[in-house]
C-alpha cells in the first residue's frame, strides 16, 4: 500500500491598495484573482458598493483572502496616514529628501483630527491618543511635512 500524503488546503490573502469606487479588473487587480480561479469584476462590484461613500480615489488597504473552493472575503481598512498628511497640508507628493526639504506644514489640529480618524481602526483602538499623535508627528517628518 502506497502512503497518500493529505492534502492541505489554505486560504490565499492578497493585499492591495484600491481606489475607492473605482475598483476595475484590471492590473493590478484583475490578474491577482484571475490566476486565483476568481472573477475580479464580482471582486470589483462587491468593493466599488462598499466604498461608495468614499471620496472617489481614496486609496484604501484592502485584504482579500480567497477560499479553496474560490469564494472570497475582503476587509477594507482606513486609508494610509500619509494620505491623511498630504491632503491635509494640500501637497500632491512627499519630500524628495525628507529631513532636510519641507514641502508643507499642518497644525497641532489636523494632527488631532487624523488621530481621531485613525484610532477607529482595529490595531490602535487600544492605544492612548497622545501616542496615535506622535507616530502621525514622526510620519509627517519622514513625508516632509511640518
């Protein structure tokens, strides 16, 4: 008798990084699923209604974990603090050099308010305010802001 090694079956997780409401089955998306045995357009579909109270190009971190039998799961996340940081101190991009270029400043206030936005999300629901405040002050240094 020939021993029969069991197969074990896992689920996939894929991270991207998602435009709100814009989702499409294109790269980098699309070709993620497909290689998977999924329909990105019913991926698509099911994120662009979820995120459809977003402002539209928002990135937005997204965990699709797909099941062996080629179901799939996703949980969308807050979009990035850096995001936050740009759009709040009205910059398209981040210092080149950051340390020594500035390419925007913020007040203590927005600080405060992308704290407030940013201590809902899952991992920093158990952390003080001050500290949420304090990793947003040394990721604006390292984005160049002020």
């Amino acid at each position: 008798m020939a021993k029969v090694a069991a197969k074990t079956v896992k689920n996939v997780q894929i991270k991207c990084m998602v435009p709100a409401a814009k989702a499409t089955p294109s790269p980098p998306i699309g070709p993620a699923l497909g290689q998977r045995g999924v329909k990105a357009i019913d991926f698509c579909k099911q994120f662009n209604e979820r995120t459809k109270d977003y402002e539209p190009d928002t990135p937005i971190p997204t965990i699709i974990t797909i099941k062996p039998d080629r179901t799939f799961s996703f949980v969308t996340k807050l979009p990035p603090t850096t995001w936050f940081l740009k759009r709040a101190a009205r910059v398209e991009k981040g210092a080149s050099k950051p340390g020594t270029e500035i390419v925007g400043k913020i007040s203590l206030k927005h600080v405060y308010e992308i704290a407030l936005i940013k201590q809902q999300q899952e991992n920093m629901r158990d952390l003080e305010l001050k500290g949420i405040c304090k990793s947003i002050i040394a990721t604006s240094k390292s984005v160049g802001i002020q």
